[in-house]
C-alpha cells in the first residue's frame, strides 16, 4: 500500500487568529475552521458542524474542544470526535506553525 500523499498549504499568520479564538479558511475547494487556544496551541478541522452546518470558528473554544453555536454539541479538537456520547466527528487537519507562520496538510 502506497503512502497517501498530502500538500501543505500556507494560511497566513498565526497573529491573525487571536488566542481563544477560530478563524474560518476556503482552501482547495475545502472551508476549514482554524482554532488558537488561550495557551497558543493550534488545531484545525472542516469549518461546518456535521449536525446542522455551524459555524464551528464561531463556537465557544476549550482548551481542546470547540463547542458548536448552533446546538451545543462538542468537538474534540485532537480528534475530531463528539464528546458526550454523539456520533458525529469533524474532519481533523494537521496544522504547522513555522516561526509566525500558520500550514495546514490537506490530503
């Protein structure tokens, strides 16, 4: 079996997503939602709830979880699986920070 193969794409800088916050990115025909915690960590996943179609760079952010604005439900952000028991999971990216600037991989 083959390896799969990734592009690491450049968002822009880190700066630009205030820490405790999400920004939403239109990448390759993607919209994926790019978190900053309060301790700086970076985490990234689709840009729509899987649920109702939230915005998921609006919801409340965790210090590993983001939390829906729509109906609540939670995201692990490492993950990408609902917290409490739910069966819905978010698409994950692998997220880069190289000096300021912020990468994501795409498959």
């Amino acid at each position: 079996m083959g390896r799969a193969v990734t592009a690491r794409v450049k968002l822009g800088l880190v700066a630009d997503i205030p820490q405790g916050e999400g920004r939403s990115y239109h990448v390759d025909a993607r919209n994926i939602a790019v978190f900053r915690t309060r301790d700086g960590r970076v985490f990234a996943t689709q840009a729509k709830c899987p649920h109702r179609q939230g915005p998921l760079a609006d919801g409340l952010l965790g210090s590993d979880s983001v939390v829906c604005p729509l109906h609540e439900k939670r995201f692990d952000l490492t993950s990408g699986c609902e917290l409490g028991g739910g069966d819905c999971s978010l698409a994950v990216y692998k997220v880069h920070v190289d000096a300021s600037e912020l990468w994501v991989e795409l498959p």
